[in-house]
C-alpha cells in the first residue's frame, strides 16, 4: 500500500474531474439532505422501545419483553428486503424510487403520532423499517456516483458528523419535549415525516445536477424468474468474490453481538434504572452520538488511509468493552448505587467511539469491494440484507438467554465474546488480503 499522502478533500472539490459537476455544492446539497433526515431518523430507533415500555406496553413484564423485542427487532430483520429493494432500483425511474421510499420507509413512521394500541405502532415500525431497507442501495448507488474514490471517507465522514449534530438536536428536542408533554411524539414526529419530502427532493436535485442514471436499467415486467433473481445474484456474488464473503463473515460476528446488546437496553434502562423518556436519552442517545461525532472525521482520514477492513477490525476490538461495561451497570442498578446512570453514560461513550469506525466499514466497505459504480449498489444491497438475518436470530436468543438464566449479563458477556471474534475476523481477512497470491486471484461478480 503506497504511504503517499492522498488529495486533499478540499482540493478535490476545488478541481473536479473533467465531467463530474462540481463537488462543492454536491456536497452542500447533501449535507442540507442529511440535516433533515436525521431529525427523524436519530429518534425512530430509541423512541419505538421507549415507548412500548412506557406507554403501549403490556401491564404484563413477561409478555412486554416480547413486545420489546418485537419492535427492537424489526430494525435489522427487514433489512433481508434490500436485495428485492435493489432490484427495484434497477427497474424503475430514481424519481419513482425515491418517492416509493418516502410512501413506505418515511410515512409510517409520521403515522406513529397517531397511533392508539400497541398493534398499531408495531404494524407502522414493521413497515417502516421493511421501507428503510430501500436506503442502503440508493446510499450505495449514490456514494459511488457523487464522490470519487479517492475522498469517500472523508466526505462520508463529513455528512455523518452532520448526520450526528442534527440527531443529537433533534434528540434532545424531542425528550425535553416528552418530559413537559408525553404527547409530543404525535406532533413531532409527523412533522419530521413531511420534511423528508423536502429532503427527498433535494437528493433527487443533485442526481439530476450529477448526471447519475435516471431511467431503468432493466426491464420493469414483475415475472416469477425476476422475485428471485436478487437471492441467486446474492449467493452467486458471496461465491464469486471470496475476499467479500469473509467481510461478510466478520461483520455477521460483530451484528451478532451488536443484536444481543440492542435487545436488552431498553429492559436495562427501564426494569433495573426506572429510566424515564429524557434520561434515556440523555445517558444512551446523546452521549454516543457525541463520541461518534468527536471521532467521526478521524476515522474518514483512517478509512481512506488504510481501508475499510482495517478499521472495522479496530473498531469492533473497541466495542468489546461495551457489553463489559453494560455488566457493570446491570451490577450497579441492581444495588442502588449511582453508578447505574453513569454507567449506561459510560458505555455509550464507548459504544460510540467503536461505531466511528462501524459506521464507515458498514457503509463504504461493500461499495470499496464492489469496484465499480454498477456493482455498488448491489453489494451495499447484499450487506444490509444480511444484517436482516442476524437481527432475525440473535435478537430473540439475547431475550431467551436473559429470560431462561433470569440475569442480563449472560447475554451481555456472549456479545463481549462475540465482538472479540469479530476483530480476529477482520484482522485475519486484512492479512489475507495482502498476500499476493489472494489479490491475484481474487474475483468481483458480475450482476
């Protein structure tokens, strides 16, 4: 790998490619469409168990959980729809997906304002969350078209710490909002619904000003043969491309672990520290987002340097110790001592700063491996799909594990484990892929 100090971000957009648009107002575009999607999307995933919990939940524990977990689980189980979102992709006009995606990803989550029972907020996160799955390729297709390889990461990197100041706003908006007024969900979050409209629109302004395809690339006629083809292109493609499999690999280790941990935080935040709506998010929300934001840019600096591998690798070795330190909250809640709130605090520091680097691996590792714009978005497809799987399986045994031993630090001290494997994986798979024999004979599918 050469050391030479690659172009500078600024540089680059100063001076684009001869037919690129320029990448300064691309950039600007981009960043005002993450300014708006985050306002929604950095509550969905802490609001729904919270409010479950808190308000739509079974009076029953035993049957709470369960719903819990229902909710929590939704997030990466329909992610599994990617692939077919994909293929939508390739078969329709980007204006026509875009809208789609609003309709079914967006929409519902703006309905939860409305909402009376817990059925009817469970129906509109399923259905949202099956819609969200449609964000990985359009991210993937998008990524690759708008920014040349050489500052991805850096410019990713960017639009995540915008991404992260705008949800720590919105965040703590809307729980300072819920602690005066537990109503506030039904204004704020239809509002936030409707802006993505706004947002929508601008993403679509910018394909157009950067020439990205607008019209399909395959033929729209829904025939048997084309439901399908997306898994037999998914299998055929981990086949095909060994060094993308044991990416693949590695990352369904850390999600396991990942999965563990989600599924229990909301019945450690409320059975054990009795946590109300703004605490939540104060102790768990915020404080990740900011050790993410405060190393977001190093990691785009790492990611460029020394790749997406790498970094995943030294990112999951750094979660290993937020399980650990979920333990040690669960032991101080337990005994009424104050490090209970603190720990939660503390962890999520570390959760944070580990998924820095997450966060890059899990976007840019897959369109990097890819190795072409037309693959793009077939791998990024391929990838959220396969967090569906994990999120179908380990999110249940995390509250069968908790619920057969009685104790949450059976689960939490599994994903410690879990995450550990998960580093060896990566670092394994770097040193695999710097052998010259692998990256000779190391193949890219072809949808």
């Amino acid at each position: 790998m050469s050391l030479a100090r690659p172009p500078d971000i600024i540089a680059t957009v100063a001076a684009p490619a001869p037919g690129r648009a320029r990448l300064g107002p691309v950039l600007a575009g981009h960043i005002v469409f993450t300014l708006l999607n985050a306002l929604l999307l950095a509550n969905t995933g802490w609001l729904m168990p919270m409010l479950v919990r808190l308000r739509f939940g079974a009076s029953d524990p035993r049957v709470m959980d369960w719903q819990t977990t229902l909710v929590t689980a939704a997030v990466p189980t329909f992610m599994m729809v990617s692939i077919f979102w994909n293929e939508l992709l390739r078969r329709v006009k980007l204006r026509t997906y875009l809208f789609l995606f609003w309709l079914v990803a967006l929409c519902p989550f703006g309905c939860v304002g409305f909402v009376q029972s817990y059925w009817q907020l469970a129906v509109c996160q399923i259905v949202a969350n099956a819609g969200l799955a449609g964000g990985t390729p359009l991210t993937g297709k998008l990524l690759k078209h708008f920014y040349p390889d050489a500052v991805r990461g850096r410019v990713f990197a960017l639009l995540s710490a915008v991404s992260l100041l705008s949800g720590i706003g919105g965040v703590s908006l809307l729980g300072s909002w819920l602690h005066a007024d537990p109503e506030a969900f039904r204004y704020y979050l239809p509002l936030a619904a409707l802006l993505q409209l706004a947002a929508l629109a601008i993403l679509w302004l910018l394909a157009r000003r950067t020439g990205a395809p607008d019209e399909p690339l395959a033929a729209a006629t829904p025939s048997w043969a084309a439901l399908l083809r997306p898994v037999l292109h998914m299998r055929r493609a981990l086949r095909a491309d060994r060094t993308f499999l044991r990416y693949e690999g590695a990352f369904m280790t850390y999600g396991a672990a990942f999965m563990l941990c989600e599924a229990l935080l909301p019945v450690l935040a409320t059975d054990r520290l009795h946590l109300r709506y703004e605490q939540y998010a104060g102790a768990t929300q915020v404080p990740f987002r900011l050790a993410m934001l405060l190393l977001t840019l190093p990691m785009g600096w790492l990611n460029d340097r020394v790749g997406p591998v790498r970094t995943s690798g030294l990112a999951f070795g750094t979660l290993v110790l937020y399980p650990l330190l979920l333990v040690a909250t669960c032991w101080g809640g337990s005994s009424g001592a104050p490090w209970g709130l603190t720990g939660l605090t503390v962890a999520n520091v570390v959760f944070g700063l580990g998924l820095s680097g997450v966060q890059l691996g899990w976007t840019l590792g897959p369109v990097t491996l890819a190795g072409s714009p037309e693959k793009a978005p077939h791998y990024a497809a391929i990838h959220a799909t396969l967090v569906g799987v994990r999120g179908v399986f380990f999110q249940g045994l995390g509250m069968l594990l908790y619920k057969l031993s009685g104790r949450l630090e059976v689960p939490l001290l599994l994903a410690a484990g879990a995450f550990t494997w998960g580093a060896v994986q990566m670092w394994r798979l770097h040193a695999a892929m710097c052998e010259p024999a692998v990256n000779r004979d190391r193949h890219h599918f072809t949808t």
